[in-house]
C-alpha cells in the first residue's frame, strides 16, 4: 500500500512520470537493436516487423503509447507547473494527461485492429 | 459504556516500539486531547510536545495514521472515524524521544536558504532611517510574499517531502518558501546572495513538483509553488546576470 504522506494526484502523477521514463529507457535500446538489423539487409527487419503482427505484440505496442503519451504529457504539466504562474487546476492537468494517455493507446489498438 | 480509542503510539527513539493505549473517546475531542491524556492519566513518561493548542505555534505537529499533521485542530472524528490511531514523530527528522523531534536542522536550513530578512539600506522602499516603507497591498510582488507568508513553521511540509528523505541537505519547502516570500519583498536587499543560496544542488532546483507538502500544509500554503517561483527567478537571474 502507498504510505500515507503519498496518496494524493500529485503524487500518483509524478509516479506514474518516473516509471513511465524508466520502461521507456528500458524499451528503447531493444527498439534501436532490431532497427539496426535494417543494416544487415530488409530481410532480416521485415522478420521482426512482421513478428509484430501478432496480437500480443499490438498491446504491448498500445502499452508502449500510453507509456509514451503519459511521459510526454506529464513533462509538459511539469513544465506549466514550473514556468507558468501558479494555476489553482493541478489536479484537472493530471486527469487530462492520464486521459489522453489512455486515449492514445485506445486509438492505437482501434487502428490496430 | 464509554467507547474507547485504540491509541498506537510510537515509544522509543530511532530504535523503539508501538505501544498501545486505550482511551476514552469524547465529543469534539482532537488528537492532540488523545495524546494529552495518555501522558497525564495512563503513563507520565510520554513525551510529545505543543504550545497553543489553537494552530498558531506550530509545536504540535506529528504522524498521524501514516500522514503528518498538526495534532491540535486535527479531531479524531475526522482523522480516525474508525477510532484507530497510530500516532508516530514527523518524518525526515531526528527523534528526541517518542513524539518530540529535533528541529534543529529544519530551521538551520530556513537560515541557509536566506531565511532572515535583511533590510535594503538606503533605498526608499527599505523603510530604515526614514518613512515607513510604502508597499501598496494589491502590488504583485506584495500579494506574492502574502501568499507564503502564514508559515508556522510546524514541519508538517519537510516530513511530507520525499526528496527531504532522499536528500539529506536538501533545504526543504518550509526554508525555500520563506526564501520566496522575502524574494517578493521590496523592502529586502539580500535577493542576490537568497538566490545563490537556494540555487545549488541541494536548493530549489532538487524539488520534483510531487507536491506533498502543498497537500498536507495545515495552513493551505503552497510551497511547491513558491519553490516554482524560484526556479524562475533564480534561472532568470542567471540568465541576465540581474538578480
């Protein structure tokens, strides 16, 4: 259970920015690998591309999108949070980046599908 | 029959332990009353501490059901309606015994942050010498010190900031937020050496926005965004060259 002192938005927010940042860190060496192997011939990419065709893979791919969208989103509510004047709707910015968060990846799969 | 409270409080410094106590529960009664009578009519050797009982000295602040508060305008009703209470000492600061903490690095760090006032000698504004200084309540700068300025200096921010925990020089939003609020006052002519004091590794720029302390100040201030402001102006100074 998260300790008391921590269970607000803000929190969850900066939570949610920090490990989002870390899985993403995680995901983009094995990301750059297989569009390194583009360098040894279209064969050996056009493997990896089509093995991403399974379903599994489009939600781990929607995963990577919200992942993605909640980074971005939540690094520009830290940026207005820092550099704008003080705004009183914290808490309506995290519920918009978690929101479109989750609509991006919704999107994805519909695309996907 | 009188219900009764289950009281869980910590005994001990660093090292210790949970001891429970039962006490009876009443009317309008805060956790500050709860405390009071464990020390006065079940065991005298408890040691917390508070002054004004009325939320202006800021003496009275502990952790209370695993979130730090001032105890004496907190009821049990509200903090604990299933009338269970574990009450421990703030966090991030060094235990004297039980309830009382040290407070001496929370406030050494208000004076490394620039926390005194230092008068602008000379200037019309500084109000020293001469007139008394003339500062229009509605100016920007005047309504931007107000905004920090109800600080009690109770501790609640320092133990609700995680970064305090992580980072044991970190000056902490009560400091940087006193720094803010004398930023904004015109009468003040120590704003270059409070901006290099809250500029380092340890100052403003540690701060992750996480807000814990905005969320558990009893007095509803704001220091993450007092401490946004001075990412701003510390950053803006730097920029120009002109604090």
């Amino acid at each position: 259970m998260m300790k008391g002192h921590r269970d607000h938005p803000a929190y969850w927010a900066f939570a949610v920015h920090r490990l989002s940042g870390l899985v993403l860190a995680l995901f983009l060496p094995v990301h750059f690998y297989f569009l390194g192997r583009a360098i040894k011939g279209a064969a050996a990419l056009d493997g990896v591309i089509a093995w991403t065709d399974n379903p599994l893979a489009k939600v781990a791919e929607a995963g990577l999108v919200i992942l993605l969208t909640a980074h971005l989103t939540g690094g520009v509510r830290l940026l207005a949070v820092e550099f704008l004047p003080w705004r009183d709707w914290q808490k309506t910015l995290i519920v918009l980046t978690g929101g479109l968060s989750l609509g991006a990846g919704l999107l994805f799969l519909i695309n996907a599908v | 029959m009188t219900a009764m409270l289950e009281v869980s409080v910590w005994r001990g410094r660093e090292e210790g332990a949970f001891v429970s106590y039962a006490v009876p529960a009443r009317r309008s009664q805060t956790v500050l009353d709860v405390i009071t009578h464990i020390q006065r009519r079940l065991d005298a050797s408890l040691s917390y501490r508070f002054a004004c009982r009325v939320g202006m000295c800021g003496s009275c602040a502990m952790t209370v059901n695993g979130k730090p508060q001032w105890t004496c305008r907190a009821p049990v009703s509200e903090v604990a309606p299933s009338g269970k209470l574990t009450i421990q000492p703030l966090r991030n600061l060094k235990v004297i015994k039980d309830l009382s903490v040290d407070m001496t690095t929370f406030f050494d760090k208000w004076a490394r942050a620039g926390g005194a006032f230092k008068p602008a000698l000379g200037r019309p504004t500084a109000g020293v010498g001469g007139d008394f200084a003339a500062v229009k309540p509605a100016s920007r700068a005047r309504r931007a010190a107000d905004a920090a300025i109800e600080c009690i200096g109770c501790g609640v921010c320092y133990a609700a900031c995680d970064v305090a925990a992580w980072n044991r020089d970190y000056l902490g939003p009560a400091a940087l937020n006193r720094a803010w609020s004398l930023v904004n006052d015109v009468r003040d002519g120590a704003r270059r050496e409070r901006l290099a004091a809250i500029a380092g590794d340890a100052g403003c720029y540690a701060c992750h926005s996480q807000q814990g302390c905005t969320e558990h100040c009893p007095k509803h201030l704001n220091p993450t965004a007092s401490i946004a402001g001075l990412k701003r102006a510390s950053a803006w100074a730097w920029l120009t060259g002109k604090p």
